[in-house]
C-alpha cells in the first residue's frame, strides 16, 4: 500500500518528504518528517496508535486506514479532542465501498417490514491481512446492527442465533476484498457485493482524505469528506 499510496501523491502533485517503516522508526523525530502537513499510515492494529502518537508529537496529522484497532477509538477520540490532533480514519478508503456502506444501510433499514429474511455477511481478502473479520465488515455490519432492529450483535463463523449477524472471514491468495451482505428467507435470498479490482482506490480515497484533511483539526471520517 505504502508504494502505490506514494505513487498516486505524485501524480497528484505532492512531495514525499518521509518514508517510515519497521526498519526507520527514529525517523519520526527527523526534521524530514516534522516538515509533513500529513502522515498516510497504513500498517498493523498492534502499531497503529502509537505511529499516531509519534506523529502527533511531531506536529504532523494523520491519515489512516489501519484497523482491528478500533476497541481502543473512545480511548482516542478523547486524547485527539483534548489535544487538538487530527486523526483521519477510515476502515475503507474505497469510493465504491462507502457508497456500498450507504447502500447497505438503506436495505438494512427497509429488512424491519420483512422479518422473514435473515441476514449474514462474508468476506474474503488476501493471506497477508492480520485482522478477521475486516474492518470493512465490521463498518458493515455496525450499519446493518444500527437499521435492523432484530439484530443486536456479531459472531465470527457461519452460525449465529437469531439475534446475531454470521460473519464468514476467508483469507485466499492475493484478493484485494470482497465483501457480500446476504439476506435470505425460505422464498429466496438477495444479496448485495463490492469487488475491489485491486489496490489503487484504496491509495487514491487516502491521497485525498490528506488533501481534504490539511488545516482541519479532530477526529474525521469518510462521512465528512463524501457528506452523503
């Protein structure tokens, strides 16, 4: 992600100034990184909010689309307003997919006049990714919990009790993700998928929450940049 995140700013028009991985991390003190507007971080759960602290420190706000984390947030929203950092998160950057976060909650909202359908979810990325479910899956089924009223909580697998959403977390070869909200009665099933084709939307929705988020202070989301 770093590679193609740095390749879309160029042709974008930005500078690079810093590049910080598992192997640089005194970099976050160098004049090079203080001289960011914005950190793009992409990484792991387990470093995530500490990559935010150090960046913080330097002066410099963030951009990240980092998840399985997200137990922590009121944690971090706390110390972002008391602060004034400026924290961009998104568990998908991915136009298509927030319009399909949207999507998703309309059709979960519409399921309360049809208590016949049950609903679960599945989704497959590549073995590289750390956390399961995705925090893409977790966005959407937070969206359907928040609609459908017969739906309380999730659990991790393909069985759930009535109240429970199932979601199925499947990691094979190099899938960029895709992610499939299922609603099934005795009569027949619907279905609603996103598809990534590959990585590049992610890098691009990064690229311009960072060029959105300059001069802005708190805790900021897809919802404020697309206003839908």
């Amino acid at each position: 992600m770093g590679k193609i995140i740095e390749k879309v700013a160029l042709s974008r028009g930005h500078d690079v100034v810093c590049r910080i991985d598992i192997d640089n991390q005194n970099d976050f003190e160098s004049d090079a990184f203080k001289s960011a507007d914005v950190a793009i971080e992409f990484t792991a759960p387990t470093a995530a909010i500490n990559n935010y602290r150090r960046a913080w420190k330097a002066g410099v706000a963030v951009v990240s689309g980092t998840t399985g984390w997200t137990s922590q947030l009121p944690e971090i929203k706390d110390e972002i307003a008391k602060n004034g950092y400026t924290l961009f998160w998104s568990s998908n950057f991915s136009l298509g997919v927030n319009l399909f976060f949207e999507l998703n909650k309309h059709l979960a909202k519409l399921m309360n006049q049809f208590p016949a359908y049950n609903v679960t979810m599945k989704e497959v990325h590549h073995i590289h990714k750390l956390d399961a479910p995705s925090g893409t899956a977790l966005t959407l089924v937070d969206g359907i919990i928040s609609n459908l009223d017969r739906k309380d909580k999730w659990t991790l697998g393909t069985t759930a009790t009535l109240n429970e959403i199932a979601i199925e977390a499947l990691r094979e070869g190099e899938v960029a993700g895709i992610h499939t909200v299922r609603y099934e009665s005795d009569a027949d099933s619907i279905e609603i998928t996103h598809s990534a084709k590959n990585r590049e939307g992610f890098a691009l929705g990064s690229v311009i929450a960072a060029e959105f988020v300059c001069g802005k202070k708190g805790f900021l989301t897809m919802n404020d940049l697309l206003k839908f």
